[in-house]
C-alpha cells in the first residue's frame, strides 16, 4: 500500500520505458530473421508489453491524483487515446500470440490479429508524442539509487515472468500459438509454394507486366541477362519468414548472386562492399558482399517456377533475413561500393 502511495513520476518512467523497449524492438524484429536474435528480439517485445500490466496499480493511482485537480491542470485527451491504443497493443498481441486467425472481417477478408497490433501501435507512437509533450522530466540523482535500480530489475523480471506465463499457457491448453516460430511466425506453406500466402510489403503491388529480364550493372559495366536463364541449378533450403507473420521453408533454385557477378561481371572488383538488388515496382535492398555466395536469385521454389505473386520470373532468396528482404520481380542488380547499412531501414518506395 505504501507502494501505492508513492506512484507517480516513477511509474510514469517506467511505463515509458516499457513503451519505448515494446515499440524499439518492434521495429527490429521486422530487420532480424536469425533464430537466435529474433528470438531474443521476440521475448523482448512479449515481455516489454505484458510488463505494463503490472503497472496498472501504480498507474491507476496516478490517474485518480490527475482526475482530482482541477479541470484546467487535467491530463489532455490523448492520455485517454494512448491508454485506449495500449490495451489495443497488448490484447492485439496476446491474441496474435495464441494463435487467433483473424479479429473482424470487412468485405469477407478476416484483418488479423497482428495487423491491428502493428496499427495501433504506429497510431499509438503519436498518441504518446503528444501526451509528452511539455512534460519534460529531467534527470535526477534519485534515479541511480539502489533502490530505483531494484525496482526497474524487479519488473523486468515480472515482465519476463508474465511473458513465460502466457507461453506456458499456450503450451498447456495447445493454442496454436505453441508452435510459432522464435520470431513470432506461424508456418503456412513448408515445401508447398502455392500454399503460401501472397503478401507485399507496404505499397508494394504485384505488377501486370514482370521483367523478362535482370539488368546487372558494376565496375562500369552493364550486361542484361534474360529471367529464364537464371535458373543455373544453384539451391539454397532456406525459411520465407514474412513480417505478415507466417512463414514457409523451401527449397529454392537459381543462380546466387556470387556466380552471377563472376560471370557476367568478370567478378565484383576490389572495391565493392554491396550488391543492391531492386524490383521492377522500385522496392530495393543491399546485400553485403559477404553474403553473395548464399543469396540467391530465385526462379524456382520446390522445384516448381514461381508464381507472379510470389515474384515470378526472379526473386530474391535471402537466408538469415526476415522477408522484407526478399526483393520480388528483380529488374536490377548492382554492384556498389558503398556500405550495406547505408539505406533506409526499410524499404521507403
């Protein structure tokens, strides 16, 4: 109860931490497609959104002590529209995590689970910038004491507890939410292409007229090769893990990006770092050299040609990465001498 009494600048901290940890790793469990760093990304997020659970008693004391002023020195709406955007968050969340197939349907599409969560979230951040706004809290000495420092490990443990709770629960009841891959992912279409789902990345569209063929450009020259011959036998088993939140393992087949530049660029030059492969729609994204001899540039998937949706003639296959990577309908590929990372996290076309 004592506890209770003291809630305010603290538990207001708090709380934006665990917003600002739940929406940081958000955005990079759409980036990172390794098992082991989406999985650590992953619990992260799970743990940095149920955690604010275990803030609603401080939270709420707060809310009253706000209420009683007054109506001039009142909190503006948004703390009302951020509060409602993070319950959102969170049921959205769990309900994504159980396994929950769709939440509502509009013209006789279910929207999912994650969809809601990933919306709310983005309104929710500007929810949050005006809520702050003028609430300035700087620094204070008493934020580096013992026992404030006690106090955040305590609910970082509580948030981690929560989290393996709500995995525990799956498990026993045998949610389908048991079976999601580490980064959150359900499987939809292992070994069947034609079973995945067609998806694109933002304002991404399937175009009407794919490239015929892959424009390939490096060390001042340019070569054009056609789509068809692409397919030079080279297979790479590797996880589709989309950030629609479905994933497929494949076994894919074509020509990986090493073979193509040592054939028909005579090599990538010694001062290459990158190879930016681009979609005929402008979607990009830059490959480090290092990684050009596992990529590949994929025509077949289980041993059947792509489908358009699925970026027929020619896509890209990325291992390791989350499938905002996987460029489909790839129109160029170049060789750059500029840094990998020099690009904007996600695609912005």
């Amino acid at each position: 109860m004592r506890g209770l009494q003291r809630a305010g600048r603290r538990s207001n901290l708090a709380l934006l931490g665990l917003l600002l940890v739940a929406g940081g790793t958000g955005v990079l469990g759409f980036a990172l497609g390794t098992p082991t760093a989406g999985r650590v990304v992953a619990v992260a997020h799970g743990a940095a959104g149920l955690g604010q659970l275990l803030l609603v008693p401080w939270k709420t004391v707060v809310v009253r002590r706000a209420r009683a002023r007054p109506t001039a020195l009142r909190a503006p709406s948004a703390a009302y529209w951020l509060t409602g955007l993070v319950v959102v968050c969170i049921v959205s969340g769990v309900l994504h995590s159980a396994g929950a197939a769709g939440i509502w349907a509009t013209s006789g599409t279910p929207i999912a689970a994650l969809q809601v969560h990933v919306g709310a979230a983005i309104v929710l951040v500007l929810a949050l910038a005006v809520h702050i706004w003028g609430r300035h809290q700087r620094p204070r000495k008493i934020d580096l004491r013992r026992r404030t420092l006690l106090g955040a490990g305590a609910l970082a443990g509580g948030s981690l507890a929560l989290w393996g709770l709500t995995e525990g629960v799956w498990r026993l009841t045998g949610a389908p939410g048991a079976r999601r891959s580490g980064t959150g992912s359900y499987e939809r279409g292992t070994d069947d292409p034609a079973a995945m789902p067609v998806t694109q990345w933002a304002s991404d569209t399937v175009p009407e007229d794919p490239p015929a063929q892959v424009r390939l450009a490096g060390g001042g020259q340019e070569v054009v090769v056609r789509a068809r011959d692409l397919d030079r036998g080279d297979e790479v088993r590797a996880r589709l893990d989309c950030t629609g939140g479905w994933y497929a393992d494949q076994q894919w087949r074509g020509t990986t990006l090493q073979r193509l530049v040592d054939e028909q660029l005579g090599g990538a030059g010694p001062d290459a770092q990158c190879i930016q492969v681009t979609s005929v729609t402008g979607f990009s994204r830059r490959i480090p050299l290092r990684d050009a001899g596992h990529t590949l540039l994929a025509t077949h998937a289980a041993d059947q040609p792509l489908s358009l949706g699925h970026g027929a003639p020619v896509r890209l296959v990325a291992p390791g990465r989350r499938g905002v990577w996987w460029v489909k309908w790839v129109d160029r590929v170049e060789v750059l001498d500029s840094p990998w990372w020099l690009q904007p996290p996600f695609p912005l076309q």
